[in-house]
C-alpha cells in the first residue's frame, strides 16, 4: 500500500492525526538514518557478555579435538558385536578422560572407558556399562548396541574452520562458552555507546529530594537508565532541565557531538512549555516528529551535530513504549548488532480491549498458560499512559493495529513478548 492510500484510508479515523507517521515508517526512518560504529576495541572473553563482536570467529581448531566416548562402559570393535545372543570380550585395560589408553584394540578385546576419554585406536563403538556383565577379567555383551553407539566424533561440536560466531551478534553466556572451548582469551567488540538523558519539566523532583504540593518525583530517569543498562551502554545522566528555553539550550550544546546519542523525555506535545523540538530545529534536524502510536505519538527523532536525538513524550508508559519500539532497535543497530526484530505471535486475548481506530496501539499484557494450557493473554488494568504499574505488570504487549476499533474476549490479537533486553 502506498502513502498515499494509507493516509487516504485512515484520514476517516477519528484518532488519526494527518501530521503523524505510521510506527513502521518511522522505524524505518530510523534504521535509515543509522550506520553501526565500526570503532573496536579487545576485550576478555568474560568482559564480552552482551558486547556486540566486530569480527567473525573461525574454529582452528576441533571440538571435541579427538573422538571420545559420550558414556561409562565399554569401547569394542562393531565386528565384536554378536547378532543374536551374546558375546564375550577380553578386558584389556582402560581409558579415562585426560588419561588415554595408549595401545590397539584386536579382535575379541575391549576396554573399560569413561565418558569423555579417548577412543582407543581398533575401536569405534561403546557399550553402555548397564548393558555388560563382568566375570574377572571378561565382559559378555547383548544385542542392544549398534555400531557406533555412544562415540563423540572429533570436530563434531566445531570443526576447524567452521564460522562458529559472526559479526553484529551480541554475545551470550552459550557464546563466551564457545569461545573458550576454542581456546579464545580475548575477542573484538565494538566500543560501548555513549547515551545521555535528560528529563524536562518543572514539576519533577529528584529521588531524595523533597516533594512539595503539585511536584512529582521524576521515575523516567530511573526506567531510561535501567533499560540502557541492560544494553551495556556508557550512560551519561544529565539530570533535569528545567522548562526554560535558555536551560535547554545549553543542555542541548552540552551533548551535541559529545555522546553518540541523546535522549530527553517530555516537553514535546505542544503546550506553552514544551521547548524540546524547537530547541531541537534551532540546533539539529528534525526527522519526524509525531507518530500515530498510543501511547506516544509526541515522539521527535532528528540529529543534532554527529549525535542521534530521540525526544521521548513525558508520560511514564509513553516513555517506555517508545523506547522498546525505537530506541532500543536504533541503539542496538548503531552499536553494530544485526537488525533484530521482536518476537511475535498471535493468541487469543481473555480480555475486552477499548480502542479507537487512528493509531497503532500497544496495550500492556500478561501472556499465561490458562487452565487446559492454551496460551493465552489478559490486559494488565488500567493502560493509562501515567500508570507505570500497568508497564511492570506486564509481560508483554498487545499490539493493535491502527484500524482495530476494540477487542472482544478470545479475539486473535498480535503480542510483543517481552525478552532478552527488556
Ligand atoms: P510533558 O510531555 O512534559 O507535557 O509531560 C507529560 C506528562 O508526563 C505530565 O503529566 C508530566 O508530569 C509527566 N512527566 C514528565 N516527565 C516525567 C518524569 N521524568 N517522570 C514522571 N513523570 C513525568
Ligand atoms: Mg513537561
């Protein structure tokens, strides 16, 4: 569908507003006006956890590096296996892990073996120790092992040369755990990005400070540095500024160019105190500036010098909502990782959902098992955009699409789970 049929189409909606852009185009925007940093830096593997790697890693060598036994028991020759009945070997020796058999299997012998020894040489199959009778220095094995059973090929896990990790992928514990069984102490990452924030309005006080009659304590601050810490970035909290054009200015100069982005939340619907994108439009460029989001439609992307600029609206849901649907995939792109997209599904939802048609909804849920197992997903109360318990209730969020007038009980509805970063 063209812009233009969009528009057309949803111009009818009574929440619609002709200014606004749809959530996906601004996405795309965004990702549009990003290139990841390519800066790096070396670090030890176990300061790699949740870096982003700024070069691909190739196997030299092979993991397992020799075949080994995958059980207790017994290493033989398939040729010793009997068909029907049973068979009797001689026991040789035996091979435990980091104390290999060093001599050849001949026909009729067999070894008793741990798991993760070596396979001696003249074998290839191990019977499972359940499986055997000992009589002194004999064992008798049945028909219940194939040729083969219960050996660890070398390289079966990685094998040289293999890609085992690739650039833009963020580094998991299962990742730092590869690279060490290849032996790995140190790896390329891309360099942390530096995120300042700030809060504006005259109304907000600190944590610790006093709360005086119409004033609230700022919690943005709070959710904005929580949901950047989980990216790793270097966080740099400019506090809060004041509704006074003179104040934001210089805020604005403070981390134009000095941090790679820079987030604000409030002072951007247009009330007599909301200086945010103008300041923005005197110092930077503005890219868009409304979306047709619920909750979040004041929202203003731009750049200001070589700093990316997310002016978030001021409400406490808002703020979240926004971050998770832009910021948090912009971050994450500049940073180096591949594009990601969320996982979605649909399920029916238990709860009657009120919507008007006009903008892209993200309801806050709990998706849950109900009592026969069906997955299933409920509202979490009130979904005003100030209630903060609705957002820490939830598990997820139900997405609904800009024409969507309301849900009734067990209509399909897409959810957003919440996961890894969030
Ligand atoms: P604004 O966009 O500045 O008009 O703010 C919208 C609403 O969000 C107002 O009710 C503000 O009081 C509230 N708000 C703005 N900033 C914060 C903050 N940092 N913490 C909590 N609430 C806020
Ligand atoms: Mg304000």
């Amino acid at each position: 569908m063209s812009e233009k049929t969009i528009n057309k189409d949803i111009s009818c909606m009574d929440d619609f507003d002709p200014e606004s852009i749809l959530p996906e185009e601004a996405l795309t925007r965004i990702f549009n006006a990003i290139s990841g940093l390519t800066e790096k830096e070396t670090v030890p593997i176990r300061n790699a956890l949740s870096r982003v790697l700024a070069s691909n890693i190739k196997s030299e060598i092979n993991v397992p590096s020799g075949r080994n036994s995958a059980m207790d028991g017994y290493a033989i020759n398939a040729e010793d296996l009997p068909s029907e009945g049973i068979n009797t070997l001689r026991l040789i020796g035996s091979s435990f892990a980091g104390r290999p058999y060093t001599g050849k299997l001949k026909k009729g012998e067999c070894i008793r073996i741990m798991t993760g020894a070596i396979m001696p040489e003249g074998s290839d199959t191990v019977v499972i120790q359940e499986n055997v009778n000992t009589i002194e220095n004999e064992i008798s094995i049945g028909i219940d092992t194939r040729a083969g059973d219960n050996v660890r090929q070398a390289g079966e896990d990685l094998a040289v040369g293999d890609l085992v990790l690739e650039k833009g992928m963020r580094l998991s514990p299962a990742d730092i755990g590869l690279l060490a069984s290849l032996g790995i102490a140190t790896v390329d990452v891309i360099r942390k990005l530096k995120v300042a924030f700030f809060s504006t309005g005259d109304e907000l006080r600190s944590v610790g400070e006093e709360l005086e009659v119409g004033m609230i304590y700022d919690s943005n601050r709070y959710t904005l540095y929580g949901m950047l810490s989980r990216l790793g970035v270097e966080i740099i909290d400019m506090g809060v500024v004041k509704d006074d054009r003179e104040l934001m200015d210089m805020a604005f100069k403070e981390a134009a160019g000095n941090v790679d982005v820079l987030i604000t939340s409030g002072g951007v619907s247009v009330g007599e105190a909301d200086y945010v994108k103008e300041t923005l439009v005197k110092h930077g460029k503005v890219d868009f500036w409304k979306v047709a989001m619920k909750p979040g439609r004041p929202l203003t992307f731009g750049k200001l010098d070589s700093t990316y600029f997310f002016g978030l609206p001021g409400n406490p849901v808002s703020v979240m909502v926004t971050f998770y649907q832009f910021v948090q995939p912009a971050l994450r792109k500049l940073a180096g990782e591949n594009e990601t997209r969320p996982i979605m599904m649909k399920v029916p939802c238990i709860s009657k959902l009120k919507k008007r048609p006009g903008r892209v909804e993200y309801q806050r849920g709990v998706l849950e098992q109900d009592e026969t197992g069906r997955m299933i997903v409920r509202k979490t109360g009130a979904q005003g955009s100030g209630i903060l318990r609705s957002m820490a209730d939830a598990n997820c969020f139900i997405v609904l699409p800009i024409n969507n007038d309301g849900v009734q009980p067990d209509d399909l509805v897409d959810v957003q789970v919440f996961h890894g970063l969030i």
